[in-house]
C-alpha cells in the first residue's frame, strides 16, 4: 500500500508506515538546518567582533563595541570547543 516515500504491507500497518515516512522527511529537513548553521554561526561571530572593533574604534568607552566584541569572541571560542569534540 502507498505511503507518503513510501510503502506499507498492510492497512494494519501503514500508520506505522505513515509515521516513519513523516520522520524521515523530518530529519532530512534537519540536516539542511544544520548544515546551514554551519556556516552562518562562523560569519555571525566574525561580523560581531568586527562590529565591537569598529565601534570601539570609533568611541573607545563604548560599552556597546566591548559587549558585540566579546560575545563574537565567545561565539568564536563555542564554535572551536564544539568542533573539537567532534573529532
């Protein structure tokens, strides 16, 4: 019996058929998200500090330029530590 990708043995089981499908098609949705976040967290913690240092740059009392510099270095170094665990 036809399922949403793919088949079921039987009418008994095709809600457990269903189900697995939804699954599926939830984690390959997932997987995109995580390759995209990948990416988008090294550019984000990039664009921080040089945000604080242009800031800082400018006005070097900035509370705002220290607060974007040191949360782009505490990205930076989140992104390091995961990484390294993964390996």
């Amino acid at each position: 019996m036809p399922v949403t990708n793919g088949l079921a043995c039987s009418e008994v089981c095709k809600p457990t058929a269903e189900a697995l499908s939804q699954l599926q098609l939830t984690s390959l949705k997932n997987a995109n998200i995580y390759k995209a976040q990948r990416s988008v967290q090294p550019i984000m913690a990039v664009g921080l500090a040089a945000m604080g240092v242009s800031i800082l740059y400018s006005d070097a009392r900035s509370l705002m330029g220290w607060v974007a510099l040191v949360l782009g270095g505490l990205l930076a170094l989140s992104l390091v530590v995961a990484s390294r665990r993964k390996q």
